[in-house]
C-alpha cells in the first residue's frame, strides 16, 4: 500500500483540467448566464482538457520513440542526432 492511488502526471492532468473547468463556469457566471449555464459550461470544458492535457503532457517514453523514428533515415555521423 505504498504506491499512490493516482501518478504524477494523471494528477497533473486532472488538476489542469479541473482549473479549466472551474475558469470557464467562473467566467460564464460573471458574464450574466444562470448557475445551470455555468455548471454546463464548466463541466464540459473539464472534460474536454483531459484529453488536451493528456496529449499536452505525453508520456516520457513516446517522445523517445519519436525521436527514434525521426532518425531513423538519417545518415549516422557527430551533426545527426
């Protein structure tokens, strides 16, 4: 039981979203609309910077394989990589 129940970077990515959400309905309440308006209008955008996020702040290892695959038809040599 000493692992944590969410990692870092799903941590990240749920709090980042959470603020987006939380600006947005923040924002729409100000501008007037009804708190029904502003809790659609926060939620929707909470779910949709999840997945934002989640690509925004990408995996450690697919930006090495990227890296791989980039270099893959370079000539090898000191100035290629």
């Amino acid at each position: 039981m000493d692992q944590p129940l969410l990692s870092l970077r799903t941590t990240l990515v749920f709090l980042l979203a959470l603020l987006a959400g939380a600006t947005a309905g923040g924002l729409t309440a100000l501008a007037g609309e009804g708190t029904p308006h502003s809790l659609l209008a926060g939620l929707a955008t909470a779910g949709l910077a999840v997945p934002f996020f989640n690509r925004l702040i990408d995996a450690e290892g697919s930006r090495s394989q990227q890296r791989e695959h980039a270099g893959a038809g370079a000539g090898k040599g000191e100035g290629n990589g």
